[in-house]
C-alpha cells in the first residue's frame, strides 16, 4: 500500500516514515530541507519500499500515483523557525496545503493534515476541545503560524465539502522525542541540553505557565488511528497530563542526573499561551486512541538521543 508523507524529514515525519515502512507499507517522503534533516532519513538510504522526493510542497507536488494516504506534515513548527521564516510559513499553510490536496485526489488518498495547538490560541477555555473556536491575534508575532494553520483547516474542509476529498485533522499539541533539533529553540530541547551541559534551566515569564508533553511513539499511533478510523473532523492528539514549566525543569533533571538552577530570561513573549491542555474526549471515543509512555519514561528516551548528538559536536 502506498503512502505519502509532506515533511518527511522532520522530527515527526521521519518517525511516521519508520513506523509505516515497519508495518509494510510503500513510503514516498516529500521534503525541501527548509527545517527538515537529512540525516533524520539517512538509516533508509538503499531501504527497499522507500523513495525520497526532494521538492518544495509550495510548488505543485509531482505525481506518485495511487496512493491509501498524504500525511501533510510539511510546516515550520518551532518559534524560532517560524520567527525567521513568517512568509514561507504562512505559504506552506496555503498553498502548500492546497497542493497537498491536490495530490491527495489525483492518488485517490485521504489527506491526514497536520494542524496544530495552536489554532487556539492563547485559550480562554481550558481544557481545550475541538468545538471551542480559539482566542487568536491575526497580527500578532506568532499569527504567521497559528493563522497558516487555522487557514489549513479551512481549505481542508472546504475541499472535503467541494470536491468530497476525505480528510482527517490532527490538532497535535506538544510533542517531544528523538530527532528534535538541539537548537530548535522549543522547551523540551532547550531543558535537555541545558541539563546535559550542566547549565541553568532558562525560561520565560515565571515558569508557572503549563504545557502537555506527548512522547512522540504516542503522537505516530494517534496519527495512524486518526487515518484508519478518524473522520473529517478535527481531533485533538496530545497528552492529556498537564505541567508547568518548573516541574518540567525538574523531570528532565531526574531523567539526566543533572541541571544547573531555573533562571527567568524575559517576560513571555506576546500571546504566548498561559495554559495549555488537551481533552481528548473525542480521540478515545473514536479513535480508540490515548497516550500511553509517562514523561519520565519519554524524557530518559530523549535525554539518551540528545547525549549522543551532542557528543558528535
């Protein structure tokens, strides 16, 4: 069965590649490098059932023929990326998406889109369930990306309403794990390699505000549901356990036996999200689906990924 994965490179993709080449599948991975890795594929060089595009999903995508699925993971998804890169994340989310669907209905597929957490904004509803319409400034310092993708879910449903594309919306909320850039500039990386180094713990604002860590193993079944059993609705796939920033610090310094103090740098940034937590009523109901690796567990994981790929500096 053949299977197109947007974004193959990235942290998730290239786990979602593994996963499906695992279960047997045809993989065809999509990416330009724009914050994807080489090296993220470079274990599947020469693997039989894979193929690597190289190709910007902002231009139309090149024919793969019949294909189950389009998992649409291409997008900037760091602050930091998205802070340097506004304009291409917001084409990405665009005209990106619309070429993602469009690939999707010559390959007969369904398209799994990657929305996000951020569609609601900084939430006045907590926790957050897919009915609730989010709290979002469209001209603010982070619209570039939760507009991009607020926009994805519009053009997505309009295509399943127009032209009766099966879709399926993944709203992930954060996921962390192997393969995470250690510069990428989001908590998990940033806590880990301040751990390993021995360095003080930096955050922003007071570190009160709370945050849902979903181990990534977890986030790449929830997709894989969300494909078989989902509908075209959006789903939210996250982990439901909430913690603030200060007990975060404090679980990556069990999990690498080290760490200096916790440091605020700078208040938070403009719309930053005071509170963050998924229901994922919906995903168990339909999906079946919740996660299953506790933080710890997941935090030993990454800790083991990040001392390997900072010994290679």
């Amino acid at each position: 069965m053949r299977t197109v994965v947007l974004g193959g490179a990235g942290f998730i993709g290239s786990h979602l590649v593994d996963r499906l080449l695992a279960g047997g599948h045809e993989v065809v991975a999509v990416d330009n490098y724009l914050t994807g890795r080489r090296e993220n594929l470079a274990h599947l060089q020469g693997a039989p059932r894979f193929r690597l595009l190289e190709h910007d999903v902002c231009r139309p995508i090149p024919a793969v023929g019949p294909a189950a699925v389009v998992f649409n993971l291409a997008s900037p998804a760091s602050p930091l990326d998205y802070e340097r890169l506004p304009l291409e994340t917001l084409e990405v989310g665009s005209a990106g998406t619309r070429n993602a669907l469009d690939l999707s209905r010559a390959a007969g597929a369904v398209l799994v889109q990657a929305s996000t957490s951020e569609v609601y904004g900084d939430p006045l509803e907590h926790p957050q369930r897919e009915s609730y319409f989010g709290n979002v400034n469209p001209v603010g310092p982070r619209a570039c990306y939760d507009e991009s993708k607020r926009f994805s879910e519009a053009l997505v449903s309009s295509y399943a309403r127009v032209h009766h594309t099966k879709v399926r919306i993944a709203r992930i909320f954060n996921t962390y794990g192997p393969r995470m850039r250690v510069r990428d500039g989001r908590v998990v990386p940033a806590f880990v390699t301040q751990a390993i180094l021995g360095e003080d713990f930096t955050v922003f604002g007071d570190g009160t505000q709370t945050r849902s860590f979903c181990y990534v193993d977890d986030l790449i079944d929830g997709l894989l549901a969300l494909w078989q059993r989902g509908d075209g609705l959006p789903v939210n796939l996250g982990n439901p356990d909430e913690f603030t920033l200060l007990q975060l610090a404090e679980a990556v310094r069990r999990a690498a036996g080290g760490g200096g103090q916790v440091r605020s740098v700078r208040p938070l940034p403009e719309n930053d999200p005071r509170q963050r937590r998924p229901d994922i009523s919906r995903a168990r109901s339909l999906l079946g689906w919740e996660p299953r690796v506790p933080l710890d567990r997941g935090l030993r994981l990454t800790v083991d990924w990040f001392r390997a790929e900072l010994a290679k500096s």
